[in-house]
C-alpha cells in the first residue's frame, strides 16, 4: 500500500468515497437532507496550496481518503494563528481493519507538521463510537461537544 496526493483522474473514485461518508454518517444526524447531497469542493482540495488530499493505493486500487486544510484560528485568544483541519476520511468496507486509516491519518499530520502548523482538529459524531475511538488511539482528545434542541 501506498500513500499519496490525490488527483484530478481520482475524482470519480473520491466521488463515490464521499457519498460513502454521507451514508455513514447519516444515521448520526438526523438534520441532513434525505436527497443526494455533497460535503467537500474536491478539485479546490487537490488544486489547493493550503490543502493535502491524501489516497490509499494497493495495486491501483484506491483504498482510502482524507484531507487536511490550513485554516485561520477561529478565537482571537486561540494560542496559535492558524490550525490543520482534516476530514473526509474514508476507507472501503472490505478494507478497513488493514491500517488504511492510520496511514492516511499519519501522512496528514505529517503533512500539516511539515507546514509548521502545531494545532490539528477534526470533527466526528460523539455517537460514532468506532471512529472516535480511532481518533483517541492517534492521540486526538474531545475538546467540545455541540448539542442541539429541536423546536
């Protein structure tokens, strides 16, 4: 297997992995739209200086998916100026249990390092057991739970 910056010939396959994130995590938000929707600008993520969009290859298969994306602090008392988000990870089902995810998750935290950037943040649905207990195992940490009420 092999990590690498994704490309403009990925797109279709990065595509159907995104609505594979959509259908993972409808369940955990009952306010998404039932319709087909998309959440990234996937040509923005691998044109971007600001941006990696990492795949997993075996065989010229992709495997897996996420990004990271410089961004502004969001508090003016934040510690740093400028922080790494990543998101859209992804893996197949037939692959997953086979490190795919911890090698995308490696490759952008190395990535965002190698920018200087020393905060990292990502979001995850609380209920989401099996991903937040991957995130907790690369050492990410809760920071703030949004809640919501219904009217």
């Amino acid at each position: 297997m092999i990590v690498r910056e994704a490309t403009h010939e990925d797109l279709e396959t990065l595509r159907r992995f995104e609505q594979g994130v959509i259908s993972a995590e409808r369940p955990f938000d009952v306010t998404m739209k039932e319709e087909k929707i998309t959440y990234y600008d996937l040509p923005g993520l691998i044109s971007s200086s600001a941006a990696a969009l990492m795949v997993v290859e075996d065989k010229k298969r992709l495997l897996g998916s996420g990004y990271v994306l410089i961004k502004p602090a969001e508090k003016s008392y934040n510690l740093f100026k400028e922080y790494a988000y990543i998101g859209f990870m992804y893996v197949v089902p037939e692959e997953r249990g086979r490190g795919v995810n911890k090698l995308i998750l490696d490759a952008l935290i190395s990535w965002a390092k190698s920018k200087s950037i020393v905060e990292i943040r990502l979001e995850v649905y609380a209920e989401n057991a099996s991903a937040v207990k991957a995130y907790e195992k690369a050492g990410f940490k809760p920071l703030l739970t949004t809640m919501r009420l219904e009217c």
